[in-house]
C-alpha cells in the first residue's frame, strides 16, 4: 500500500535540489517530481522509476533525519517491486528497517510485514511486533493495525483484547481502513468484551468509507432503507464526493443489472474510477474481467490489475496474481508470485499460505525451503484450510 505522493515530492525535490548542476541523470525526476513518481508507479514506468531510485538513494544513505528515512522507505518498494531496480527482497528489508529507525513509520509497518513473513530476512514475531509498536507510535495506522490484529488473535503475543482495541482505535484514527473494520468486528462479535452494536457500526461505517470492502458488505444492507433508486443514488453521490467503494459497488449494480440496465461499459468505467481511488476490490475485478478474455494482451493487463489491488494490501488480489505470474514458467514472474502469495498469507488468506508452501516445498522454481513450508502449511491449517489439516500432511 502507498502513501500519498505528497510524501514523496518533497523527498524528491530536496535531494534534486542538493544535487545542483551534478543531477544531469537525475533531470527526468528533478524537473516535474509528481511526473515522475506516477509514471514509475501507475504507469509502472522503468526508466522513471530508475531516475527516481537515483534521486532517493544518496538521499537515503547521506542523512539522518525523518526526510532521510521516508527516502528509504520509498526506495525499499522499488526494490520490493523490482521497479527500475534489480528486485531484491534483502535490500528492501534492509532499506525498510532502516526507514522505521529514522523514523518513517511506513518502513516500520514494512519491515514488520517481512519480518513476520520471513521475507528477505529471518522470521521473527518478536521484531515483527516491535517494528509494528514503533510504527503504530510514530503514526502508521497499518502499523497499528498490525499490532492491533496481533493481540486480537494472540498470535506471537499473548491474547489481550482491550488491548487490541485500543491499537485497532488509533489505527482507525489515522485513517486506516482494515484497523477500522477490526475494531468493528470485535464491536459486532463480541469478542471478548461485551457487544456494542453501535460502536460497531462507527467503525465499520468509517471503514466503509476508507475503502474497506468487508466493512462496507456489513453497513450496506442497513444503510439504504428504501428502494433500489435511493439506493443508487446514494450510491452515485459517495462516488461523486470521491469514495472509490461508492465507485465499485455501483459498478456491481450496472455489471449485475441490480436496480438498473445491464451496461457493461458503464461498469467498466466505474470500476475503473473506484480502482483509481484507491478502492483495489475494483481493481481486482478489472482484472478479472480482462483475464476472462485469454488473450495474451488482456492477460498482461489482469496481472496490471491484480497488481494495483496486492499494491494497496488487497489479499485477494495479491493470491491472483501468484497464480497468474506462476502460470507463466518464467524464472522472474516465479519470484514475483512468490512474494504476491507471501503478502496474501500475511493479511490471512489460507491458499496463498499453501500454494507458497507447495512452491517451496517442490523448491524446483524458486529456492527450496521445507522447513519454511510446513510452517506454512501449518499457518494455512490455522486459517481455516481443511485440506492443509490432514493428518501427517507435509507439503
């Protein structure tokens, strides 16, 4: 998931700025900053993207100060995604930590996410979860989240559920959409404290509208009270006022033909503003619309598609485009769907946890790692995946 590109612009023009008359290379990235960063990351542009690791790599490695480290953290994705850089999992660990002990929270929350994946690095809950509490300490609501699910679930920490809430609270604070939606369900549930249907209801309304499509699929049913008219329209104001849900669930209704005409071009579109805001279920279904026309043209724009949802922390996507990238036999795409079911497994989606430990355990396109495997194997079975919870089921 990325932040605004404002955090960015001012990195980028102030190391730009220090080069002077030496930044002849850095000229693509130093004359029009915000050009730069959306053609290396929407339009997934590798030259700009090369400029760009230019720009941000003395601008990492020459300070000391949160500027410094946000210029880390922004360096250790192109590393992560490969983009304009060799992809390598090692230096977007390193550059990632190195960001959380300057002070970017946003590396806190990635080194933590790798950290307890063993990604790049050895798996370890316990820098996992200090990364996390220095994240969630300098403002990173996903850091929180993190933390927050991480008590929820007593997973490498003992279960504390007031506790959980209190972290889950300040994540949704700082606008984070999962940490919303985890304090709602704990809300709805009653998990461990007593139900509050209303509190509930706050926090998945606020997720909803953060972007969070499990949050929305638990307010709507309740949100529109009259008839399918009202309801569209409600639907095509809070796409208006710039929410990309508001965007993707209508997109459903036109796609499906629920209140209105069937218009499959006018969903498309929908669909594509939602993706564009930021909502990644849209984007996920843009890409699954295009791989439905195997062709090889429309394939490479699903993988585009499943990227900019698993981008901006959409399990979902992230698991389709393992599959997709695997699919291919190409040494590179193993690598990338290898990380893509890492990410997935991470946020808790059972399959991507077994079809990494599957990947790993046949170690003949990626490097073998049985041990790394079971465990695995052993996380997808806590999940909820029967088939991982077999009996002496190794993969």
């Amino acid at each position: 998931m990325l932040p605004s590109y404002a955090h960015l612009l001012v990195i980028v023009s102030m190391a730009a700025d220090a080069a002077g008359s030496r930044a002849d290379n850095l000229a693509p990235c130093a004359a029009d900053t915000r050009a730069c960063a959306e053609r290396c990351f929407d339009q997934r542009d590798d030259e700009q993207c090369a400029a760009l690791a230019r720009v941000l790599a003395p601008a990492c490695s020459g300070g000391h100060t949160r500027e410094s480290g946000a210029a880390c953290y922004w360096l250790s994705i192109l590393y992560r995604d490969g983009r304009g850089v060799v992809q390598s999992p090692g230096d977007q660990v390193a550059l990632a930590e190195k960001a959380c002990g300057l002070g970017e929270g946003l590396g806190c929350n990635d080194f933590g996410a790798s950290v307890a994946a063993g990604r790049g690095v050895e798996r370890n809950d316990r820098r996992a979860l200090d990364a996390w509490r220095r994240g969630c300490t300098l403002g990173d609501g996903m850091s929180c989240m993190n933390l927050g699910n991480r008590y929820r679930d007593g997973r490498g920490i003992e279960r504390d559920i007031p506790k959980a809430i209190g972290l889950l609270t300040r994540g949704c604070d700082l606008e984070d959409a999962q940490a919303c939606s985890s304090a709602g369900s704990i809300f709805a549930e009653g998990d461990g404290t007593l139900k509050d249907p209303s509190k509930a209801r706050t926090f998945l309304e606020k997720g909803c509208r953060l972007g969070s499509s499990y949050a929305c699929s638990k307010v709507r049913p309740a949100a529109v009270n009259g008839s399918a008219s009202q309801e569209r329209l409600t639907l095509e104001a809070e796409c208006n006022d710039g929410f990309g849900v508001g965007c993707g669930n209508l997109a459903i209704r036109y796609l499906e033909g629920r209140g209105v005409e069937k218009n499959r071009a006018r969903a498309v579109e929908l669909f594509e503003k939602a993706c564009a805001l930021g909502f990644p279920p849209s984007c996920e279904q843009l890409g699954a619309m295009e791989l439905a026309g195997r062709h090889a043209l429309r394939k490479a724009r699903a993988a585009d598609y499943f990227k900019r949802a698993c981008d901006r922390s959409w399990p979902a996507g992230c698991q389709r485009l393992g599959s997709l990238l695997w699919a291919n036999h190409h040494p590179e795409d193993d690598v990338a769907a290898a990380a893509a079911w890492e990410q997935a497994c991470t946020a808790g989606l059972p399959k991507s946890c077994q079809d990494l430990a599957d990947a790993l355990a046949r170690g003949k396109r990626i490097t073998p790692d049985r041990p790394k495997a079971q465990a695995l194997t052993d996380r997808a079975c806590e999940l909820g995946l029967k088939e991982a919870c077999r009996p002496g089921h190794r993969p």
